[in-house]
C-alpha cells in the first residue's frame, strides 16, 4: 500500500504543479474554468502534502501522534477543508461547463474571470467554516498512563455528535452534489446529442464541402464533450464512494464485530487509495484530455528541456508552432463553437 501511495503522490504532485504552471505561464489560459481547476489543483496539492504523509505514517506507526494538540487540530481543520473545497470545486466547474454548453449567452456575465475568483473565495471560505464542527470534536488522547508515547489524534467529544456531523456533511458533500452534477451532465449530454442529430441532417441540405468539413470538426468537438462527461461523472462516483461509505459505517454501527471490523479494515485501505488517487487523476481528466493542455503542457516541457541544453552549451532545438491553441483562437477560425462555448473543454 505504501507503494501504491508513493506512485499516487509523485504523479499528483507533478500533475497538479504542472496544471498551476501551464495556466500561470499563458495568459490566455487566464479563463473562468481554469481558475477553477487551479483551485481544485490546489485542494489536491494540500491533500497530497498533508494529508498523505501523516497517513502513511498511520499505517506504520498508529502513535504516538507526533505534533501534539495544535497539530492534531490542524491536521483535521485542513483535512475537511481540503475535502470539501474539492467537491465544491468539482460542483461549481460542473456548473461553469453546463452555462457554456447549454446557456451560451449567459456566458458573458456568468462566465467571467471575476465571477470565477468570487465564486472559489465563497467556496473556501465556506469549506473552512464547514470544517470546524469536526474540528472541535477532536484532540489529543492518552492511555490512562497519561504516557507521552500512547498519543492519538482522535474523537474525544460524545460519539453521537461526531456520527451527526459525519452524516450531514456525507449528505451535504457527497450525495447532494453528486445528484447535482449527474443531473446537470445528463442534461448536457442530451442537449449535445440532440444538438447533433441536428447538425448531421444539414449535411444533407446542399451546403459546400468547406461547410461540411466545419460541421464534421463540431461534431467531433461534441463528442470529445460527452466523452469528458461520462469520465467525470465515474471517476468523481468511484473515488469518493468508499470514502463517504466508510464515514456512514463509522458513524452508523453502534455495536462492532470481529466481522465488521475485518470488512471495516478493507474499506478503510481502499477508500484511502481511491480518495488519494482521485487527487492525482483530476489533472489527466480535466487537463490532459483538453487538446490545449497538451499543446500547452508539450510546449512547458520542451522549452525547460531547451533551456537546460542551453545552459549545458548544447544547441537548443528549433522550435517549430503551428496554430498553437496555447495562445487562444487564431485567426483561421477553429474555435467554431460560438453557439455552444469552447469544445475543446479547457
């Protein structure tokens, strides 16, 4: 497991550092929906750095916990908060995704780069005061002995409390926005398909070849479209799943056997994995399968690997761009998708 965990770690942390760079470096990349994904980058970088080395030493060592009561308070605080801030993270670009898509004249007030640094500064602050009831359920716990070496950071307020908190916040942050987002990507979907039976039956009609080939690279921006939706919906379902259901058992069964305790153990290590490595997957689903995130990922390594021939006095290699979508639509048009938002996602 701990393997696992290391190869979960140095791709998330890559993936997400590359994300952030990519969008500070181009200007253009400045949109609505990659602010977003900065910020649930970031959620998942505080995750990665945080929360995964203090569970791994977990799995070796479950005490003493070594950064006494302030660390034990912390750790929770920024545990919830980074859970919560990337669901709403994933929720709000669900919403941001579905005004493009199925209100593209909203867009101009909905959609702009204002809207979105308001929107994320409502969604952490909120996250941090979500996260302070369970914060104050915790603290540090002593064997009787009051020996320094049995610390644990644990539930120290009455159980009851702590199994409300844990079924709201399970609802509020997992059922609710999941129902939201499948709701809004079927909705999308529909619209996209319907959408393009529409476009197949002009193909039909007469129009010019230059026409149809413009009709046929919308078609096929739409379905990379309904593609995105289908992976987004499964992965954000599969990770979180386990997650929440492991908290709803904790939270639910007052009477524990040997039984349930054995199945308990396996959906702790497996709700771990998966929570951990939806962390690590978001930048492959939401960056890596954007046309304009290769181009601009490709362009941010070749051109460190141009710079470090450099300095090694190598020559560096030409290099040759065509029609790169890191600088924004050019000037032949391929950005067709002016009734439908940008179909190249991201």
């Amino acid at each position: 497991v701990t393997t696992i965990y290391l190869l979960i770690f140095l791709t998330g942390l890559s993936g997400n550092l590359l994300t952030c760079a990519v969008i500070a470096k181009h200007k253009k990349m400045r949109n609505p929906t990659n602010f977003y994904l900065v910020s649930l980058a970031v959620s998942d970088l505080l995750v990665l750095m945080f929360g995964m080395p203090l569970e791994i030493y977990d799995l070796w060592q479950n005490y003493p916990f070594p950064f006494g009561e302030g660390g034990c308070y912390f750790k929770t605080f920024l545990f919830e908060t980074v859970c919560f801030a990337s669901i709403l993270n994933v929720t709000a670009l669900s919403v941001e995704r579905y005004i493009a898509v199925v209100h593209p004249l909203k867009t101009r007030y909905l959609s702009t780069n204002q809207h979105a640094k308001r929107v994320i500064t409502v969604i952490w602050v909120a996250s941090m005061i979500c996260a302070i009831p369970n914060t104050s359920l915790h603290g540090i716990f002593y064997l009787p002995e009051q020996m320094e070496e049995s610390a644990i950071c644990t539930v120290l307020k009455p159980l009851w409390i702590y199994n409300m908190v844990m079924q709201i916040t399970t609802v509020c942050f997992y059922f609710i926005p999941m129902v939201v987002i499948s709701i809004l990507y079927l909705v999308m979907g529909l619209h996209l398909s319907r959408d393009r039976s529409q476009r197949r039956e002009t193909l039909d009609n007469g129009y010019s070849s230059h026409t149809r080939i413009k009709i046929s690279v919308e078609n096929g921006r739409r379905r990379q479209v309904i593609k995105m939706l289908s992976i987004v919906v499964a992965v954000f379902g599969l990770c979180w799943a386990p997650f929440h259901i492991e908290r709803l058992l904790w939270s639910s069964i007052s009477h524990w056997t040997d039984l349930m305790h054995n199945i308990y153990q396996y959906v702790h290590l497996l709700s771990g994995v998966l929570f951990y490595l939806s962390s690590a997957v978001n930048p492959i689903i939401y960056s890596l399968l954007s046309t304009r995130f290769r181009e601009c990922f490709r362009e941010l390594v070749c051109s460190h690997v141009d710079e470090s021939s450099s300095v090694r006095g190598s020559p560096p290699f030409p290099k040759i761009l065509l029609h790169s979508t890191c600088l924004g639509p050019g000037r032949r048009g391929w950005n067709t998708g002016t009734m439908f938002g940008d179909y190249t996602l991201f």
